[in-house]
C-alpha cells in the first residue's frame, strides 16, 4: 500500500507541481508600462530607425537605401 501511495505522488504530483510551477511564473510575469515601451522605443538606434508619417518605427536597410539612391 505504500509503494501505490509514492507511486501516485510521483505520478500525479510531479505534474501538478511543475504545472503550479509554470503558473506562478506566468502570473509574476509583468507587462511593459507605457512609459517602459517608450524608452525601448526612444533608445533604439536611430541609424536603423526611420519615422512614417504615422509615427511608426520602421527598420531601414541603410545599405539598400544608398544602393538605390
């Protein structure tokens, strides 16, 4: 009786302990505040970083761009 005991605390515990696991570290996972995402945005470098008219970052292949010019 106590080998069936260990054997299902092993079997039904292991993934309940690894599933509360991953839960909690989801859970204290933190989003970026708005003021967070801003300073990702501002220290991106701007070599690479060109503006739209809608004020979207945009990646830009400054080697394309001085092949095409």
């Amino acid at each position: 009786m106590f080998a069936n005991a260990i054997f299902l605390l092993a079997i039904i515990g292991g993934p309940v302990l690894l599933g509360g696991a991953v839960a909690f570290v989801l859970r204290r996972q933190s989003k970026l505040s708005v003021a967070d995402r801003a300073m990702l945005l501002d220290t991106a470098d701007t070599d690479y970083v060109d503006q739209e008219e809608d004020g979207c970052p945009v990646r830009v292949d400054q080697e394309r761009r001085r092949k095409a010019a």
